[in-house]
C-alpha cells in the first residue's frame, strides 16, 4: 500500500466540548425524542409504586429508568448489565441518565417490578404517534411469529415424571422433616461432612424447582379442563338439539291424537313409535352429558390417552412455553406465540403473547385489540384487515368487525358467491383473493406491510429470545419492544418531516 504518510495520533490533545451533553448529539437522535416523548407520558401508576421520604438512599427517577430501558431497547441492547455499561462508556446513554450509572441488578429489578405500569404505556405512546399524523388504519395487517423463551426444549417432562418428581420430593420432605429429630453426631456418623439434606442427582435444580413441577402438572389438569369442557358444550348442544325434535314429534303426535274419531283405540302418545325413539334419543344426549361432566367424553378420553403416551410434556424451566413449529420449516422452539397488527404506515396497534400453538384461535383477539390501538390513535377506525392463510376459518370469516382479506389454501372455483346453493365462506374468499382480482392486489400488501416489523423487532431490537420467565413476564417484553418500535417509527418520521 502506498500512503502519504501517517495521520498523528495525539492522545494528550485537550479538546473542548460543549459543558451540556445533549450538545454532543445530533438534533435528531434518537435518544433526545426519547426522553422527550417519556417526559409527556403520565407516570403516576408506575410512581405510585413509590413512597418517598424514608430513610436511606435516594431512588433512581422512575423517569429516567423508564427512558432508559425505552432506548436501551431503540438500540438492542436488552441485557441490563450490557446496559450498565453503557451508561458509562455510551455518550447517548449518559445523556438519558444524567450522568447517574444504576448497576444491573437496579435496572433488572425496575423492569421486573415495574413490568405491567411500563407495558400499560402503550396507549399514550400510540396518542402521541397519532398527534404527529401517523396510524394510517384504513388497511392494517395481522400476523402471527414464534419468539423463544427463556427454557430449553431439553427439560419438557410428561405427566407421568412429573407426577413422580411430586412424589419424590413429597418424600423426602418427609424424610428430612424426621432427619432433623435426629442428633447432631448421629447425622455427622451418617453423613461425614455433608448436610444430609441434599436431593439426588437427578433432582438438583435450583430453588422453586418443586413449585415449577407443581406449576407444570397444574396446567396439564387445566388443559384436560378445556377438553371436558368442549365436551360438555358439543354434549349440551346435542341435548338441546334432541329435546327440540321431540318436542315437536310429541306436538305433532297429541294433534294427530286429538282427531281421531271417539270410537277409535287411542294408543298413548308416549307409546307411539317416533315418540319413543326421540324420547330414547333424549336419554342418550343426557347420558352422554353426564359422562362428558364427569370428564369421560371423547375429547377428554383423547386428551388421556395422549398423556398416557407421554405426548404431553411441560417445560420445568418455564412451565408456560410450549414446544412451537417454527415457520416455513423452521424446526421447534421452545416458547411462545406473538400476534401483532400493524398499520399501512409500519405503526403497531396491538402486540399480544400467548402459548397456544396456531394463529386461527387468535384472530378476534388481535383484531379487537387493532381496534382499540386505532382509536388511542384518535382517527379513523380500521378499515380492511390482512391475514394470510393460518388465519383461515369459517368462524374468522364470518365474525362480526371490519372488512377483512384472508388468505385461503382452497382454490377458487370461479363461481361468484351468489352462484351456490348453500353459503360457504372459504370458497368466497378464495373468489374474492384469486390472481387478478382487486382482492388479490389489495392483500399483496399484507407481507410489505406487518414482515418488516417483525423483522425489525427480532433484529433491530434484538428480541428473538424472552429474557424472563412465565406468559405474563413475557407479554410485558413483548409490549416494551412494541412501545420501542413505535417510538422508532416516530423517530423517522419526525427526521423525514
């Protein structure tokens, strides 16, 4: 390489800089509309948490912990003691601070404790967004991403450990609890050096390890819950359904009775033929009630037989993350399932985390929820909705909202919806969404407008793994990340404007 010669390097070089930090940074960074937009949010469910005038130190302002987290997220950085550093080494850090360095355990406890006022920040952060003009709602789009937690897939146990760990545990307390009866020489005779209170190999965990395994086989119970009753609904239904034909059976057979001349045999209408069978009909709908009440219906038997076959399995780390199919083939994660919906202008509306496997079941929640966001927006209400194909349902399709675009995977028929005998909702949208149409053209928008959110969450911010434990904890996250992306987004479009 050929050169000149070499830049001097002067590391004693006096500078002078500006005595206010905020000088340092660019009019339009990020950090500065940051402190900006948290200084107009109303805090005083999170400040309410505080009672001042005690003894000891004084607190960090809940203000600008709030601000730091929020920009610590606008920059990736979710870890709290890589936070920690920053407050020191970061310019645009030492700026939200000022000047005060909270170490990691301080900023940890603050977004633990502090998770729900700061999730509950989201509708004033989307009011500000809205006075700035942004939220075009007219067209919005729902979609659905897998986020791991913070549990390996390596620890899911079926019911059967479980209930056996119980068991263990349960036992050696019991064991312990007679233990400690015993003379201190006797222990030291039978235990040497040790305790005598250790767990065996196989059972060392770390502290809650008992409850986590209590928390595990609890939510196994609740979700044999939710089968019983699916059976009990479809068994209620099929009784009342039962009870309504006899009805009419019986009414049909008292008129046929009553004219019948005087002299004719008059058998009862109990003993008539089709009364007696619907009245059997009855008496098989209640039997199966019953049963289904008693958690013997066939969901509920289905659901046994999977738990017998150990195809039921919980997390022992995190009880609440479930085993989830990664998209596009994407193998299996440990974790949960986020839904969020985005407005045409990349803003989000809602962002919702739950742990059930599949995007369907979760299309009136995210929608409603788009509902209210629009409207903390303080514009126009939601207009169209986009949804790609794991939304599909006859129940989605026909439920009361807006308008919505829903992918299918049956292929159109070409006949209008008009054109068929009986109404089928999947073959009308499949008409309406087919190549060519306007349907078609409208929900090609919906990949361009909710994709590039998720990726920026899980790559700008950096939020491809949950940090703590547990749906709730989870959905906090996840509502801070969504708060930070709005904020981003506010960011560009102040600097465009």
């Amino acid at each position: 390489m050929v050169a000149k010669g070499f830049r001097r390097v002067d590391r004693d070089q006096v500078l002078l800089l500006p005595p206010d930090l905020r000088e340092w940074l660019p009019v339009d960074h990020v950090a500065l509309l940051v402190v900006d937009v948290i200084e107009r949010l109303d805090l005083t469910p999170l400040l309410r948490r505080y009672r001042t005038g005690g003894a000891g130190r004084e607190a960090f302002d809940p203000r600008m912990m709030t601000a730091l987290l929020v920009y610590a997220y606008c920059c990736g950085t979710l870890s709290s003691r890589q936070i920690e550093r920053s407050c020191v080494s970061d310019v645009a850090f030492r700026v939200i601070s000022a000047q005060q360095f909270p170490d990691h355990s301080t900023i940890s406890r603050f977004r633990a404790g502090h998770a729900q006022a700061l999730a509950g920040l989201f509708g004033q952060v989307l009011a500000i967004c809205g006075q700035a003009g942004m939220g075009r709602v007219g067209l919005i789009a729902v979609d659905g991403s897998q986020i791991a937690g913070n549990a390996s897939p390596r620890v899911n146990r079926s019911a059967q450990w479980l209930t056996e760990q119980q068991q263990e545990l349960t036992g050696q307390a019991a064991a312990l609890i007679e233990q400690a009866g015993r003379v201190d020489a006797a222990e030291d005779a039978l235990f040497g050096d040790k305790r005598g209170d250790e767990l065996p190999p196989s059972l060392r965990g770390g502290a809650g390890r008992a409850a986590r395994i209590d928390a595990a086989l609890a939510q196994i119970a609740a979700d044999r819950q939710i089968e019983i009753d699916k059976d009990v609904a479809a068994a209620t239904g099929e009784l009342v359904r039962a009870e309504r034909t006899t009805r009419g059976v019986i009414d049909k057979a008292q008129q046929r009775h009553a004219t019948r001349p005087p002299r004719a045999t008059r058998v009862p209408v109990s003993e008539h033929g089709t009364v007696r069978e619907e009245l059997a009909k009855v008496a098989t709908a209640r039997a199966k009630l019953a049963a289904a009440t008693a958690g013997q219906g066939k969901a509920a038997a289905a659901f046994d037989t999977k738990v017998a076959e150990r195809k039921v399995r919980r997390n022992i780390t995190d009880p609440d993350t479930r085993a989830m199919p990664g998209k596009n083939g994407g193998g299996w994660i440990q974790g949960f399932n986020t839904q969020i919906a985005v407005s045409s202008d990349h803003l989000i509306l809602a962002a919702q985390v739950n742990n059930r496997v599949g995007d369907a079941q979760h299309y009136q929640d995210i929608v409603a929820a788009a509902q209210t966001g629009a409207a903390m927006l303080g514009g126009e209400p939601v207009g169209m909705v986009l949804a790609d194909a794991g939304y599909c349902s006859v129940q989605n399709l026909t439920c009361p909202g807006p308008a919505r675009l829903i992918a299918t995977r049956k292929a159109a028929t070409g006949r209008a919806p008009g054109d068929r005998d009986r109404p089928d909702p999947i073959a009308d949208m499949a008409y309406l969404t087919a190549d060519g149409t306007l349907g078609r053209a409208a929900y090609s928008r919906h990949g361009g407008i909710v994709e590039p959110v998720i990726g920026h969450l899980k790559d700008r911010i950096r939020l491809r793994r949950f940090s703590r434990r547990g749906l709730q904890a989870a959905g906090h996250e996840f509502t801070l990340a969504a708060i930070t992306h709005n904020i981003r987004r506010l960011a560009a479009t102040t600097r465009t404007a």
